[in-house]
C-alpha cells in the first residue's frame, strides 16, 4: 500500500470515530433532534443534588458526571440558572397534573388531602434538593425578575389554585372548615420539605439511620393527622330549643 493511501485511510478512519469532548460552542443544527442530551443534563443534575442533598453543583461537575460538553448547557439552557429553572419546571408539570387527577377522581376530600400530602413528601423522598432549589430561584434578588417570576407562573400559583380548590372541595362536603389557601400552602409545603431539610439536626439529637422508609411512611401519617384534624369542620353545637328540651325530658 502506498503512504498516500494509507494516509487517506486513515482520514477515513478519524472521520468515522464518534467526536471527541470539546469544550466551546455548539452550533445550531449541530445536535441531532434524538439526542436525548438535555434530558441527560436533566437527569445529572438531579442526581448530583440528590445524593449531596444539597443544590450546590457546578456546571463542569453536571458536564464531567453526564460525559457531555459543558458547551450544550448554554445550547439548551442558556446558562446554569437556566437548567436549574427547566429542572424545577419538569418536577412540577409530574406534580401538579398528579393534583389534578386527584381533583377529578370520585373519592372523599379527606382521602386527597392524604395522597396529595403523600405525594409531596414522596416528592422530596425521591428529589430532597428540589424546594430549596425552588426557593433560592425565587429568592435571588439579583435575578429577580424572570426566573422568580417564571417558577411562581409554572408551579407556585397553579399548585396553590389547585389545593384551594382541594380545600373547597372539603367545605361543600363539610368535612373540612374554610382556610386561607395561601397560608395552608406555605404551611404544608414547609412541614412536607423540613423533615428532609433538617435530618442532619434530627441524627444529631435522636440518632438513627435517617430518613428511611420506615420514617417516610410515619411522617406521612404525622402530617396527615395533623393537617386533617386541623381542617375538620366541628359538630355545630345542638340548638337551644333541643337542650332545653332534652333536660325538661329526664
């Protein structure tokens, strides 16, 4: 064989090899419309939080746990707040069409009240990152603006119409008594989250092995009994006439 065409040979062979990581920018066009890289960087990114329970992650950590080039953050996100708002974004579209098929299924408003609070802890069972990660959006007071504003539109305002029409629904029935919706949504949120948030602080003064699925269930249960005995709406007193004539009666 001669070196010319063992040179081209080995051309053809370079252009048939899968390319290798680069870092820079992606061009539009360039990432065929199967590659499932945004769901990968997604998916790294949870993970990654996940399993430090926290949501300090960088970008070159999310690129080198997700074999891809940091470059395709800008590509599909913009830049690191934009895949943490997307993030946020895909939990909740999960969680609030699970609310609406509560809402819709035929099953008293105290038995939702117990899958929705299931849900929601469940939820952070599985993503302990994600309401700190929520809050720190809507809490950054340099970006005020889109990124607080789009997670209130995509997930904040639609779950609270959601249990408010929960809540509604147990006072046509009677079970519950009314409430405001905005204060039972910071309440329950914040009672679903901090088991997950101060289980550092929890090992530390009871021991244990954490929050385990043992502990889930029982939490469960805890919120659920006292959020529901808080919502019952009471036995309205007997009428005057009837106890004065109960007593004229013995």
């Amino acid at each position: 064989m001669s070196r010319v065409s063992a040179r081209a040979d080995a051309k053809a062979n370079d252009r048939s090899r899968a390319p290798r990581r680069k870092a820079g920018r992606i061009a539009r066009g360039a990432v065929p419309e199967d590659f499932n890289a945004r769901d990968r960087l997604l998916d790294t990114a949870s993970q990654l939080m996940s399993d430090r329970h926290g949501i300090n992650v960088s970008l070159s950590e999310i690129a080198a746990h997700s074999g891809l080039n940091s470059a395709l953050v800008k590509y599909y996100f913009g830049n690191k707040e934009g895949l943490m708002v997307a993030l946020v974004e895909r939990e909740a579209a999960v969680e609030l069409q699970r609310v609406r098929n509560l809402l819709e299924a035929d099953m008293p408003p105290s038995e939702k009240l117990r899958l929705h609070i299931a849900g929601i802890i469940n939820g952070f069972y599985r993503r302990p990152y994600l309401n700190r990660l929520m809050h720190s959006l809507l809490d950054h007071r340099e970006a005020e603006t889109s990124s607080g504003r789009h997670i209130a539109r995509v997930f904040v305002r639609p779950l609270m119409e959601l249990q408010q029409q929960l809540l509604e629904q147990g006072v046509q029935t009677g079970e519950f008594k009314p409430v405001e919706p905005v204060l039972f949504y910071v309440n329950l949120l914040g009672a679903c989250d901090h088991l997950f948030n101060a289980r550092y602080a929890l090992q530390s003064i009871v021991g244990g092995a954490g929050v385990t699925d043992a502990v889930r269930e029982r939490y469960i249960a805890h919120v659920y009994d006292i959020f529901i005995n808080g919502l019952r709406n009471p036995m309205p007193p007997a009428p005057k006439a009837a106890r004065r004539s109960g007593k004229a009666g013995r």
